[in-house]
C-alpha cells in the first residue's frame, strides 16, 4: 500500500479558519435552501387555498342553482289544486221568486238560473262569445239571417237531446207579450224558426251587427212547459223547482232559512252536463235579503263567499281574513231622468243635475272600487272618445242654470217657481250600494236648493212596480250595456214605452238616426262615426248623468278556488269555470 509522505499530510490537513468558512458557506447555502423552500410552500398553500376557495364557491353557485331550479321547476310542474268533491257555498242578495232563465231579475235569480240553464253562447274569460248550446252560428252577406247549429252532444239532465224545439219554444215564449218576459222588446220584431233539429234560423227585419250577443240566452225545456199557457208561466212552479236542466248543476232542494231574510237554494252537480261533469258534487246557493247577515254568515263559514259585496261589507269584514277582487262590468250606473217630467223637461234642469254632480265623491264613497264614466258609451267601445263627454262638476255653474229656468232659492234656501217648489221623487233599488249612492246624489243636489220625495225598492219589484209605470223623476239604476256599443235599447225614442229600456223617456230624432243607423252597419269605421256623433247629441241634451261603471266585487275564504277576475258583460259569467270550482285547494299536488 502507497502512503504519502507525513509532510505532504500535514499541508492537506485544513485549518480552523478554513473550516470555520467551510461551515459558514454550508450554513449559507442550507438557509438558502431553507428559505426558497418555505417560500415555495407558503406560495404553494396560497395558491392551493385560492383553488379550495374557488371550488367552494362554485359549489356553493351549484347548489344555489340547483334549488332555483327545483323552485322553478316546482312551480312549473306542482300547483295548488282544486279539492275534488264537496259542496261550495255561495251568498248573493236578492230574493229566489224565479228560477226561469227569460224571467230572473234579482242577482240571485240570475245566478240561480245560469247554474241551472245552458245558454246558447256565453262570454269566456276574455270576454269573448263562445258556444254553449250552439256548436256553430254564421249570418249571410246582408246581416239579416242568422243559422245557429246546435251540438250534438247537448243534453238535459234525463239526457235527452236538446232540440231546436226547445230552442223555438223558449223564443217563442219570450216573444209573446202575455209571458212578461223582460227580453220581450227585444226579441218582438224577430222571427225565430226551425230548420230541423240541431239548426235554428233567426230572421231580422234589418241588419243588425250585434245581434249574436243577443243569444246568451238561457234555452227552456218544452216537453215540462208545453201545456202552460204563457200568461201562466211566471206562476209556474216549475219556476221554483226546476225539474229538467241542463247546466253544470241541477235542482235538489230549496227552503226558506228565516222568512224575507234568508233562502237556501241546493243544487248537485249534473252528470249529463255536456261539457263535463263538475268537481263539485253540489252547489249551495244562499240568497239574503239582508245584508249584514250575509255578512255574518261569511264570518261564520256559512257561506265560502259574498257576490257582488258592497262598500258597508268590506269595510265590516276588517280583520277577517278574506281575498278581494274586482271584475269591471260591461255595465253602466246613471242617474236617469226623466225628460218628458214636468220639472225635467226643461234641459236647462238636466244640465244643472249634471253640473251638481260631483263624480269623485261618489267613487271615493264606493272606495274607488267602480271607474269612471262620462257618457253612455265604455272605454274601449267602438266609437267612444274620451274627450266626447259629459261636463265636470261645477256647482257655481248649476245655480246660474236653475236661476235662468226660473227656479229661485227662497229665504230658507228651497228654490221654488210660480209658487211651487223644486221637488224631485228620486227610486232606486235596495241592492248593493244604491240606498249609498242616491243618498250621496241627494246631498250634493240638495246644496242647490232642491228637495226630494225618495224611495228605495227591491230589486225584484223595481221593473213592475217602477220601472214600467214610470213612477220617478230620477231613477239611479245600473245597465247592461254589454261588449258591443249598441245602446238603441237604452236611448232610442222607439223604447220609451212600458216595457222599453229607454229609462229616461229620452226623444231625439236626430240621436235616434245615428243609433239606427250605426246598429245596421257592418263596416267598424262607419258604425263608429254614428255613435260618436250620437254621444254629442246625448252630452247637448243631458240625457242623463252617467256615474261609473260598475264592478263585481267578489269575496272569498283565502282557500276557494273560483274564478280569475276579469271584464264581465254579466255578473254570472263569473261561472265560466264553476266546473273547477271547489271550497278548498289541495296545495303542491302535481298538476302533470
């Protein structure tokens, strides 16, 4: 073995100082390591912790629109639905005298019989005529022909075919003057005849453009009425227990709850109704003549809901867990005067009543619940204007007019004429807010010096006891003017008979020339030059003083299911869907 010399040992052995450096760069070098080392993990756990925080938030953006898409889709594909089965309760004011379709006049009568009776078209939630009865209806190029085809399928509840000889009968006896029918002065001058079974042709003596609104009829079954002669139909019984129908419901039962306060009409749902059996296996109808009783039997669940609530109820239902709507009517509220009265005559009169009119007050009395209305024509008519209307209140303006007709306020403040002093016999109807309304009317008219002989009649009495014999000089009533603007019944000289709907006996020859001739008129653009220029005529001669158009105000128990609220040309198209009506809804059912 080779060994190096121990001199040449001792030169290779480092000193301390040597080493000492040695460990210095060693130390130097392990720092730098150490250094870059932790540098680069606190880099890396920053970066790591950026990803975990971005992964966490988008997790938590998956789970936020994973839930936004169960909502949506829950809302989509789940729904509260109506319970099946059970017995809705309904509470509408008025009397139940008269279950027949061409006779009903109080708001329960009406409602009574459109359960009861199908019509041969009705009005859909759009306020567009559909087919009930009838399948099919056209008229040929003059508009004077009128061919209505029937369904196959329409039945009564013994399911027998509905025929065009109920149809003819029923017409018929409207058409006799001896029925009494309030449809009579509309439907003399037509001839109604049989084509064959399931097709009914109606004949007009003119053109007439509105003439299939006019058959919202409700059709009668001849084979229980053919041997009544038509003077004796209004006394029938059948009028009280209907015993053939043909409406999503039929007669079961009526009583009388407490006399001239409360009747119970009971109704079951008719499996041969022919657009579907109802889900309602009965319907009870409660008619009030009293109004807060009505309301108390809402507070107690007696009834599900109140039809056609007034001012007084809302407000007396306050704290009672309810749901409210408000469906515009193609109807409107007038103060009608009688212009051939001997106060009334003078124009210079009727202007003052329109003038001493404050519109604003009397729908802040309503709680603003009506719209407003300055002429006999609706917003959105064929031939309304807006600017075509009555002038606004202006009392100062009422005074000067009555002093220029020589009617001049006394000491006491009564305005007086030759001796005689200014008095008005004001009538309305006890039903809904009306008693309100011509209180309201009397107050303001009062600050002209004008005193009244006022009467409040029933509703089921007005037309005979009233109405006919034209027994006022102010009548405060609502119309059915209806979706389209023919408003001859109301206004033309021709209607200002007994039976005619001219209620305040308004004579013009030239307003009766744009009526007739705007009704006979097929092209839109001509039949609305006529009726704005029969508007103008109608504002001069101070017809009348229009007051608001009304609604239906509905309420019901927070679980109902009914109707959507909507423009109604009736308050019984609110039973377009009665079939899915029902008492209570069944929540987050799948509705696929």
């Amino acid at each position: 073995m080779l060994r190096a010399p121990l001199n040449q040992l001792q030169e290779m052995t480092p000193s301390k100082r040597t080493i000492k450096g040695h460990l210095r760069r060693v130390e130097r070098v392990t720092l730098r390591h150490a250094h870059r080392f932790i540098v680069q993990r606190a880099a890396n756990l920053r970066d790591v912790s950026r990803k975990a925080t971005a992964w966490i938030i988008l997790i938590l953006m998956f789970i936020g629109v994973t839930v936004w898409q169960q909502t949506v889709t829950a809302k989509t594909y789940t729904a509260d639905i109506p319970s099946s089965g059970g017995v809705y309760s309904e509470g509408v004011f008025g009397t139940l005298d008269n279950l027949n379709p061409i006779l009903a006049s109080s708001a329960a009568e009406r409602s009574g019989s459109r359960l009861l009776f199908a019509q041969l078209v009705t009005y859909n939630e759009q306020g567009n005529l559909v087919g009930e009865l009838a399948r099919t209806w056209h008229s040929t190029d003059d508009g004077k022909t009128y061919i209505v085809t029937l369904r196959d399928d329409a039945l009564w509840q013994d399911g027998t075919p509905i025929t065009a000889d109920d149809v003819l009968f029923t017409f018929n006896l409207i058409k006799n003057a001896d029925t009494r029918s309030p449809l009579y002065s509309s439907w003399r001058n037509i001839v109604v005849e049989k084509v064959d079974d399931k097709n009914i042709r109606f004949i007009l003596p003119n053109p007439l453009a509105s003439f299939e609104n006019s058959l919202t009829v409700g059709i009668l079954p001849m084979q229980a009425l053919k041997d009544l002669l038509p003077s004796e139909l209004r006394t029938a019984d059948f009028n009280l227990r209907p015993t053939m129908a043909s409406g999503p419901f039929v007669f079961q039962d009526s009583n009388v709850i407490e006399p001239g306060v409360h009747e119970l009409l009971r109704l079951k749902a008719n499996p041969n109704y022919f657009l579907g059996k109802p889900s309602l296996d009965g319907f009870n109808l409660h008619a009030y003549q009293d109004r807060d009783v009505m309301t108390t039997a809402f507070r107690t669940h007696e009834v599900a809901s109140i039809s056609d609530a007034n001012a007084e109820q809302i407000k007396a239902l306050q704290g009672v867990d309810f749901v409210e709507t408000n469906s515009p009517l193609y109807h409107g509220t007038f103060a009608f005067l009688k212009n051939d009265s001997t106060i009334l005559s003078d124009i210079r009169v009727r202007r003052a009543l329109q003038a001493a009119t404050d519109q604003q007050k009397i729908l802040d009395l309503l709680q603003g619940r009506p719209q407003s209305l300055s002429g006999p024509l609706l917003p959105g008519q064929l031939g309304y204007r807006a600017d075509y209307g009555q002038p606004g209140y202006d009392l100062a303006r009422a005074n000067q007019l009555l002093d220029e007709a020589g009617w001049v306020k006394g000491p006491d403040g009564i305005r007086s004429k030759d001796g005689r002093p200014l008095v008005l016999r004001i009538v309305t109807t006890s039903s809904g807010d009306f008693p309100a309304i011509a209180q309201a009317i009397m107050n303001q008219w009062q600050e002209l010096g004008i005193t009244f002989d006022s009467q409040i009649v029933r509703s089921e009495d007005i037309q005979e006891n009233v109405i006919a014999p034209r027994s006022y000089d102010v009548l405060i009533y609502e119309i059915a003017i209806g979706r389209d603007p023919d408003v001859f019944a109301f206004w033309d000289t021709s209607q200002a008979t007994e039976r005619g709907f001219n209620l305040s006996d308004y004579k013009s020859g030239r307003a009766d020339e744009a009526l007739q001739s705007a009704r006979i008129r097929l092209d839109a653009a001509l039949r609305a030059a006529k009726y704005q220029s029969f508007v103008s005529i109608w504002t001069t001669d101070a017809a009348a003083v229009a007051l608001f158009r009304p609604t239906l105000t509905y309420v019901q128990s927070e679980n109902a299911v009914t109707f959507l609220p909507h423009p109604m040309v009736d308050q019984t198209d609110r039973y377009y869907n009665v079939r899915y009506w029902a008492p209570t809804r069944v929540p987050g059912n799948p509705t696929r």
